[in-house]
C-alpha cells in the first residue's frame, strides 16, 4: 500500500518538473517574440522584455494593446 502512494506521489513531482519546464520554455518564447516584434516596430526591445518578464502575462497584454 505504501508502494502504490510512493509511486503516485513520484508522479505527480514528476509532472510538476514537466509543467515548470514547459512553462519556463514557454516563457522564454514569449520574451524572444517580444523582443523580435517590438525591434520590428521601431519600439525598445529591451523595455518591453523587461516589462514581460517581470509582470508576466498582464505585461503581455500591456504590449499587445500598446505596440504600434
């Protein structure tokens, strides 16, 4: 019975790495395409991934409304 709860809870952390990897990765694309887009549109690309970085997917949304 022990065994069973063992196995399940290894599971779970597992999945837990698997969903911070994914998001991290995820993340890191988001930043690359901001960075990309706003060089693209004479913006500052360095402004604007540092403002993704650091508030996220409101950060995000802040840049899609905003950008030119």
């Amino acid at each position: 019975m022990v065994f069973q709860y063992d196995m399940a809870l290894g599971a779970a952390i597992a999945g837990m790495y698997i969903f911070m990897i994914v998001w991290f990765i995820i993340n890191i694309l988001i930043l690359i395409w901001v960075y990309k887009d706003a060089k693209e549109r004479d913006m500052s690309p360095i402004l604007w991934v540092i403002v993704v970085f650091f508030c996220g997917i409101c950060g995000l949304i802040i840049y899609l409304i905003v950008r030119k």
